[in-house]
C-alpha cells in the first residue's frame, strides 16, 4: 500500500465556514457521542423545598420563586475549532437536551438550531448542549440561571480531504472511486461508520484523532486502507495508490475483429471466487492486481482466458473464438 499525506497549517479553517453551512441538512441522521449522564436538580429541590411553610404546603415565597426560575431566560452559544480560536461562522447544528429522561429512557430534546451564533431561550435548570459541524461533534453540560447565560463549546477539531491515484500517479476518473470514514480500531467491529460515500476532494471536519480510511476504485475488489491522523486546526491532505487497473473486454472471432453482441461474461479470481458478471457485447471494470480468469458465454459455447492485472492504463482483454475455446459451459 501506498500512501502520501500532507498537513495544511489552520489557516485552511478559515474556509470551512462556507464549505460545511450545507451540511447542517445532513446532520440530522448524524450519530451524536455518548451524552452526560442525567443529574437530578438538586438546587431546584432545595429551593423548592425551603419556601415551604410549616405545614408543607406552598407560600408566596413558593410561588414567586417558581415564577421567577420558570421564566425562560437568554442562552447564548458559540463553538469554536480549537481553544482561543475565532468563532465558527456558520455550519453548526445546535441540540439542547434535559437532563431527565423521557419515558423512552432517552434524553428529551428541549430546543434546536441551526444558526452558528445561536440565540435561545430556555427556562432556568440543567441541559446537556450538543453540537455538530460537519462530522466534528462535541457536547457538554449547560446551567441555565437567572439572567444572560454564554456557553462555547471547543471541537477541538481538524479536516481531512481525500483522493487517490494508481500506483505510479496514473490518475483515476472521479466518478469510479469513493471513500468511507471510520473510526480508529484494531478489527472492524471496534470502528464506527463516520462518514461515507465520499467523492475526491471532499473536505470533512473531525474530532482530532485516527481514524481507518477505505478508499474504493470502481465496485469489485480494488480497495486501500489506511489509518490517518487528524490534528486539532489542521487540514490533512492525503492520497491513496490503488494496485489495479480498468480492463475491457471483447469477444471476437480473430484478433481486431468485431465485437460479438449477447454474451454472458463471467470474471473469477485465481481461487475460483466470481467477482464480476455481465451481458453485452463491451464490458468494462476495475480489477486489482493479480492473475483472473475470463469466461465468455455465447449460446452454448463458452470461451475462456487467463489474464494478468498490473497496476497501470486501462487495458483491453479480446477473448477470440478460435483460440479460448472451451468444451463444455459452466456448470
């Protein structure tokens, strides 16, 4: 495997405002990091409690203090990328949530928002504040009291952008590869799906880390992985080098000649694995490196050859029917 990566200084940041406003739609399927336990309101009990009169029951000190701590009272977020950093200016996706469960078991969802410098209101108590931007996510405990209430939130976040070539920086059509995202993690049960089908170039934002990258080139069995690092206002920059090429094939009765219509074609690898299969007289896809057996099925003839992928330009495999042929088809 191959693999070259570069790191952009933070000043990269700068452009991420404007690349992730669109992303604030997506976010809402985005899986959120493990939230604060619930904590009762202990405070609230208390005060509660001591404006009780002697025989328990409510007195207009009660009721004035619940009248004052049921008031909603202004919240004020902001999120920066890493800490004494500039506000992020747009892209974020606010969710406040109560600390008590809901009769799901779950956190209830008290208020949401899609504006970087949010402005809320809440009544006075204790939330648990989230946010996204892009696939960067961070959340924290929030206490609301009596008056103006400011809360930022570090992501403590970088980029990363990807692309890839084949080995020996022969470039790859856009359109026949894509890339997915997990998180670090020794076996594939230990990662967590972060992001997915992305295009070349793509920029994300993540939570500074590692994560497991799997860059795919066409949709057969040309595939790299690799683990990159993602630092804290740094855009990582990387390139994968696939070990596989684009192969077409034809049947034709001599070498040059006309392409036959209607044929059945069957690719298998070295073990006997079937790894492609279609019908038509043009057949085109993306093989890694290694040792393949075509099968061209016409009627009840089928013709068959051996061939080798290297990494490189596309190349053209003519199966012809006076040299490949077989006795008998397929079972």
């Amino acid at each position: 495997m191959q693999l070259r990566v570069m790191r952009l200084a933070a000043v990269a940041f700068a452009l991420l405002a404007m690349l992730f406003t669109s992303l604030a739609i997506a976010q809402e399927s985005d899986g959120m990091p493990p939230l604060p336990r619930p904590r009762p309101d202990r405070e609230g009990d208390q005060a509660a409690t001591s404006a009780l009169g002697p025989d328990g029951q409510p007195t207009p000190a009660t009721d004035a203090i619940t009248a004052l701590t049921s008031v909603p009272q202004p919240v004020h977020l902001t999120a920066q990328v890493t800490e004494g950093g500039t506000n992020i200016a747009a892209g974020l996706v606010w969710r406040i949530f109560d600390t008590r469960t809901d009769n799901t078991g779950e956190l209830a969802l008290v208020a949401k928002s899609d504006e970087a410098d949010a402005q809320l209101t809440l009544p006075p108590g204790e939330y648990v504040v989230h946010v996204a931007y892009g696939s960067a996510q961070a959340s924290d405990s929030l206490t609301v009291a009596v008056g103006d209430n400011d809360k930022t939130l570090v992501l403590d976040a970088g980029a990363m952008r990807l692309t890839a070539a084949i080995a020996g920086d022969i470039p790859i059509p856009p359109e026949l590869m894509h890339f997915d995202i997990f998180t670090g993690g020794v076996s594939e049960s230990d990662r967590r799906l972060v992001a997915e089908n992305l295009a070349p170039n793509d920029m994300v934002t993540l939570n500074a880390g590692t994560y497991h990258v799997v860059a795919y080139f066409g949709d057969v069995n040309a595939m790299v992985r690799a683990d990159l690092r993602v630092e804290p206002g740094q855009l990582t920059d990387a390139t994968l080098y696939h070990h596989a090429a684009v192969v077409n094939f034809k049947l034709a009765s001599e070498a040059g000649g006309e392409a036959i219509a209607d044929v059945e074609w069957t690719v298998k690898t070295s073990d006997g694995e079937t790894v492609f299969s279609e019908l038509g007289a043009f057949p085109t896809t993306v093989l890694a490196e290694g040792t393949y057996l075509v099968l061209a099925k016409r009627g009840d003839q089928v013709f068959n050859r051996e061939f080798e992928v290297l990494p490189g330009a596309a190349r053209d495999i003519d199966v012809l029917t006076d040299v490949y042929a077989a006795p008998t088809a397929p079972g």
